[in-house]
C-alpha cells in the first residue's frame, strides 16, 4: 500500500478502492463501536435516573440542570442549552419552562442583547443539584470499585479524543460549560452525607 496516499485528498477514496475488504471491516468495526457507546450511555443514563428517581426529574431535565450547574456566571441562552444536549430549541423551551415553573431555574436579559434570556440555577435548584450528587454516590462509589479510577480516567481521555477527531470539542461547541474534569466523580463521592473525602 503507497502510504502517501493518505496526504492526498482523494486518499479515502484510493484506500477503498485498493483494499475493499479491509475498508468494510472497519466500516464493521467502527458501527460495532457506536452501537456498544450508544448501549453502554444509554444503560449509565438509566442507572443514574434510577438512583435519583425521588426528585420526579426526566432523563432530559436532569441533564439541562447539570449543563446549567456547568455554565458561566451569565448563564446559558436556549440556544447553547439546545446545542449542548443536542436536541432542538423548542425541546429546550419547553424543559425551561418546566424547571422555572418549579423554582429550579431562573431567566435574565442579557446585556449586550436584551432579547436574548439565559438561564441560571436558582438557590433552590443549587441545593437540588447537590441533593442529586449525594443521591448518586453510592452508584458512583460502586461503578467506580468495579472498573477503577485509571480505566475511568484513561476512558475519558480515548473519549474527549475521539469526540475531537468527529469534530466535537469537549471544550468547544459541543460543550457550554467549563474543561471537564478527569476526577468529575470525586464532585459526587465527597457530596456523599457524611463523606468528608473522596473514596
């Protein structure tokens, strides 16, 4: 195989062309790897509603509270909130709407745009937001003695690559709010009642 191919343009299309099998098997490949992603998030998500069920919040309004915990002092407009959880404007409007109805969020102007609204936790959607870390920690204490804390890590830095290469910047549009953190699970392990440290 001429490896400089690959600084050509068309060199995709000379890769195909020269080894179809082996292109199929990683077309194969990466498809499996997608559906074992999709799998594995979707049964994480699922666990994770299960063991906050007690505050009546959907997957999708459990997930605007975190990327609102996650935003900038000025708060998030609807349009980052829906470009951050990937789904469309009028789907976050109406999750706000819910969440303001119930004390958890709060809307301002902004200042260089008064049409726009962004949106921030309120002191009761703050301690809510904490009541929910704590509700998570023994699940997040367990998964993290099973799969251990460097796999944990390590996962999440093959991830943030991987999300780079499709064109998603963890720290980019793909995401509003600050860097994420390796040791993101120590937030839910120290907010434990009656854990001082991380375990």
């Amino acid at each position: 195989m001429n490896r400089d191919a690959f600084q050509e343009p068309n060199a995709q299309r000379r890769f195909n062309a020269e080894f179809p099998a082996a292109s199929g098997q990683f077309a194969t490949a990466w498809i499996e790897l997608i559906e074992d992603v999709t799998v594995c998030s979707r049964v994480l998500r699922r666990d994770a509603a299960e063991a906050t069920g007690q505050f009546e919040l959907s997957d999708s309004l459990f997930w605007l509270i975190w990327a609102c915990r996650n935003a900038p002092p000025g708060g998030l407009s609807q349009n980052q909130l829906a470009s951050a959880m990937a789904i469309s404007d009028a789907q976050v409007s109406a999750l706000v709407e819910q969440l303001r109805r119930r004390d958890f969020l709060t809307a301002h102007r902004g200042a260089s745009d008064r049409r726009r609204q962004f949106w921030t936790l309120t002191s009761h959607g703050t301690a809510i937001f904490g009541e929910l870390i704590a509700s998570l920690a023994p699940w997040a204490r367990e998964m993290e003695a099973r799969f251990g804390a460097d796999r944990r890590v390590q996962l999440a830095e093959h991830v943030g690559e991987l999300l780079k290469i499709a064109g998603h910047s963890l720290h980019g549009a793909h995401r509003v709010g600050p860097p994420r953190s390796t040791d993101a699970v120590e937030l839910i392990t120290q907010n434990s009642p009656g854990n001082g440290s991380a375990s």
